[in-house]
C-alpha cells in the first residue's frame, strides 16, 4: 500500500514543473512523463486499486490513462469489490463525474453497477445532481444514470432533486438533455407532478429553444389526455397564429 501511495503520483506530477524552455527539452520530457505513467499505470490491478486511499484513487480517476485503466479493471471487478470502491470515491464522486476523464469512470461504474448501488449513487450526488446535469462533462454520466434507473425508488429520489428545477432544466443546453431521458424513460404517473409543473409554466418554456425540446417530448411520450388538452388550450387561447410563425413553438 505504501509503494503505491509514495511512488504512483509523485512519479506521475513531478514532471510538470521540471520542463525547460527549449523545446525540444519540452517534448522529451514529455514523452518521458508519458512513457513513465505508462509503466507504473500498467501495473496497476484490482487488488491494488482497492488499496489506494481515497485522495490517490480520485487523483487516479481523474487521469487519463489511470481513468482508461480503471474502466476496463472495474468491468471485471464482483458487486463487492464494487461497493467497497463506492464507499472509497463517495467523498469525490461529484468532483469525479464532471471531470473531463472521470466522466469516462463514472458511465462505466454506472454500467456495471446493481440498483443498490445505483441508489447509493443517486443518493451521493443529491446536492449536486442539478449542477451536474448542466455541466459539460457531468451531464453525460448524469444522462446514462436517467436512462439506466429501472426500480420506482431510484426514479422518485432523481424526481425529488429534479422536480422544483425543472424550468431550469429546461431551458438549459445540457440540463434539458437530463429532463427529456427522464420523461423518456419514465411513465405518466410515475411523473405526475413533473408533468403538471411543466404544464404550469408553458408560457416560459414554449418560446425558448431547448425548452420547445421538452414540450414535444411531453406530447410525444405522455399518454395522459389531460397533458395534451392542457396544452392545446393554452395554444388555442393565445393566437395560434403567432405560435406557428414563431421560431420555436411551430415545432410544438
């Protein structure tokens, strides 16, 4: 345990601030760097992954070729070395989904992942489940983990963080990616609320652009007749003329 907490990363940071002006010199020590991760990386197994303290398993997730490593190694990983993992990143599970290369770890641990540890996921991420869904790197695993839940528990505690952010979900250029999988992926009743949230405030999301994506998935995939009525009145009530010329409610 010690070899690896006292050799992994200080071989893996010590180039980064020992580069010399000329570039050459640059390019070498680079490849150096590269060639040195390479080594000590490739060494890496489940049995040692599973030794690494908290703080060195974050610094190794958020690595590219550490976060490319892990993948394959936690594919081959039983459900109880998975929960011991989980337990280990659960202080930087947030920090690891929105990182350019621990988003790459996190849908593969989503992947593999039973709906126990799912929940304790969802539950990790409470706090940080909106900001994720609007992130740039965060919003994929956050995307994968909407489109993988399948028991009523993991979809009514990802409602509960979603339900009063909805519009803001919405509107958003990632975020609405997040909404439009969970409204996939769910049934009218089981998002009951969200929908009549939704309804409530179509007058804020029928003129914006990632907004209307969210309205026609509602048509789309809502069966209730009320959803449907309820945004036809609001259409009919309101000059349909001006909805079918404008930009983005036409799609709706």
């Amino acid at each position: 345990m010690s070899s690896i907490n006292n050799m992994l990363f200080p071989l893996s940071f010590q180039y980064k601030n020992n580069l010399t002006i000329n570039s050459f010199n640059k390019n070498n020590n680079n490849q150096i760097k590269s060639d040195n991760q390479m080594k000590i990386y490739s060494k890496i197994t489940n049995k040692k992954i599973m030794e690494m303290t908290s703080e060195n398993l974050f610094i190794y997730l958020t690595n590219q070729e550490g976060s490319r490593l892990a993948q394959n190694i936690i594919n081959k990983m039983k459900e109880n070395e998975v929960d011991i993992l989980l337990d280990k990143i659960s202080p930087y599970l947030s920090e690891i989904f929105k990182d350019k290369y621990g988003n790459y770890f996190s849908k593969k641990l989503i992947q593999i992942s039973v709906p126990n540890q799912r929940i304790k996921i969802i539950k990790n991420l409470e706090n940080s489940f909106i900001f994720l869904s609007k992130s740039l790197y965060g919003t994929h695993p956050i995307q994968l983990l909407v489109e993988t839940i399948n028991m009523l528990e993991e979809k009514n505690l990802i409602l509960n963080y979603i339900i009063n952010n909805s519009i803001e979900l919405a509107l958003d250029q990632r975020g609405n990616c997040v909404l439009k999988k969970f409204i996939i992926c769910t049934k009218d009743e089981e998002r009951k609320e969200l929908n009549n949230n939704l309804i409530q405030n179509i007058n804020k999301i029928i003129y914006n652009q990632y907004g209307v994506i969210i309205l026609v998935c509602i048509i789309k995939h809502s069966k209730d007749i009320l959803i449907h009525k309820s945004i036809s009145d609001f259409i009919i009530n309101n000059n349909p003329i001006y909805f079918i010329n404008y930009p983005y409610s036409n799609y709706v």
